[in-house]
C-alpha cells in the first residue's frame, strides 16, 4: 500500500510495508524541486533516517532495477 501527499513545496509518498511479518518501518519519499529523499525509522534507535538523491541518481537508480551485473554510464539522447 502507499499514499500520495502534495505538501506546499514537495508531493510526499509514502510505502507500507504489508504482508507476512516480519515487516519494515514505512518509506517516506519526497520529492522536491531540486531532489528526493527517502526517510525511515531505524528501529534500533527509534530516529528516522534519510538519505537525499539528486534526480540524476534517481534515473540511475531506476534504470539499475532492470540492468543485470556490471557498471554502466547513462548517456543522453
């Protein structure tokens, strides 16, 4: 499951984790003009987490999820 959020000045999704246990702290993804940031929950100190992600990386990231083993170079068009 997963919510759609737009705040003043970033759209805000949220991932649940559902199904089988054991289960993991909600993903919260927001994107804003200039980049994305994934937050979570460490459950061992109870503070969030969160890394920010340009849209360059963000790109990459996507196409890696289709790509087998290796190193590659995105190139534009």
């Amino acid at each position: 499951m997963f919510t759609v959020e737009h705040d003043y000045d970033a759209t805000v999704v949220t991932l649940v984790d559902e199904g089988a246990a054991p289960l993991r702290e909600d993903v919260i993804v927001s994107a804003f003009d200039d980049c994305i940031t994934v937050t979570q929950i460490d459950t061992r100190s109870d503070q969030p987490v969160q890394i920010t992600l340009s849209f360059s990386q963000l790109r990459d990231l996507q196409a890696a999820l289709d790509l087998p083993e290796g190193a590659y170079r995105l190139r534009k068009p």
